[in-house]
C-alpha cells in the first residue's frame, strides 16, 4: 500500500505542483485579509484570545469526545475529498477546498504571530503545529489523489473500464493512508495538544 502511496506522488507532480500552489495562495490571502478587519474586530479576536489563555491552564476536557470530534472532522474533509474525485466536475470544489484550508490556517496564524508577539508563536507550536505535521500532509495527498482520479475520469476515447478500474483501486488505496493519517493526527489533536496548551497557558498567565 504504500509502494501505491509513493508512485501516486511520483507520477502526479504536476497535480503536487498545482495543489501547493493553491495551498499557499490561501495561506497569503488569509494572512492578507487581518488588513481588512476593523480594530472592532481585532479586538474582539484578542479578548477571545486571552480568555483561552487565562482558562486553558485549568481545561479539563473529556478525553473520549474531543477524540472523536478531531478524528471526524479530519476524516470528513478526507471522505469528502474522495467523494469528490469519484467526477471530474468536482476539480474545482477540490482546488477551492484546500485555498480555504491554507486561507484559515494563515489567517490563525498571521494573527496570532503579528498580534500577540512572542506568546501567539508559543499558542501556534502548541494548538496548532502538533497535529497539523500530520494532517496536512494527509490533506495534501488526499487532494493531489483525487484530482488525479478526476483526471482518469475525464471523457477521452481512449478511457476504458479496465484503466478506470485500476486507478480506482489505487485511489482508493492511497486514501485508505490519507485516512489513517488523519486519524493520528486527531489523536494528536485530542490528547497532545491540550496538553501542551495546558502547559503555554501556565507560562502565558
């Protein structure tokens, strides 16, 4: 299976190309776009901010449930994802997808880095790099994945049952990696994270 992962990505480079290049062009236009927010608005996400960090030190969460709900939203965008390449129309839901993946992260993080100084570096090592080592490099294989497969379903006269069949298996093999990916990467989400935002929050406060 993972002989199938590491050819997928090969021999897709240009899709890699195309899906980093969106990615970043949504972390710059998140970044960008703190510009256009007012100091209402600032100062509203600040207050947020330092409320986290002021009861983040005595978070006591149900390890169980945040579990379950990091792991599914990230198997969701996985799964959807997958859905998604089953038709070469869904390209363009796929590329708009991971710009808004890349467009949230670098709003959180641009945020957090510009505004806060040193201790919004200190929030994003802790709340956000942790499970995102994970998550997005099984965000980017899943979408480079899928676009691929959209491709092979795209109407040509030389598409056959046969070819469809075996990059449909393929494709399905890869996302079965991506999948349990991002499965680690909710655990990680559920059980690290809080604690290293336990952690922040005492040397913030």
């Amino acid at each position: 299976m993972f002989d199938v992962f590491r050819h997928s990505l090969r021999s897709n480079w240009p899709l890699c190309l195309l899906v980093l290049i969106f990615f970043l062009l949504g972390l710059v236009c998140g970044a960008l776009n703190l510009n256009f927010l007012s100091p209402e608005q600032l100062q509203e996400l600040h207050d947020y901010i330092d409320t986290f960090i002021k009861e983040a030190r005595n978070l006591n969460l149900e390890a169980g449930r945040v579990a379950w709900e990091a792991m599914y939203g990230k198997m969701l965008a996985v799964a959807v994802l997958y859905l998604l390449g089953l038709t070469f129309i869904g390209i363009p839901v796929i590329l708009a997808l991971i710009f808004l993946k890349g467009f949230a992260l670098g709003f959180t993080i641009a945020y957090l880095n510009y505004h806060l100084a040193w201790s919004g570096l200190l929030l994003v090592l802790a709340c956000i790099i942790p499970q995102h080592v994970l998550y997005l490099p099984a965000l980017f294989v899943a979408t480079v994945a899928s676009l691929s497969f959209a491709v092979v379903l795209f109407p040509r006269p030389t598409s056959t049952w046969s070819r469809i069949w075996g990059s449909f298996a393929r494709y399905t093999a890869v996302m079965m990696v991506a999948l349990a990916v991002a499965v680690g990467a909710g655990l990680v989400e559920a059980f690290l994270t809080p604690w290293l935002a336990r952690m922040v929050a005492g040397i913030l406060n």
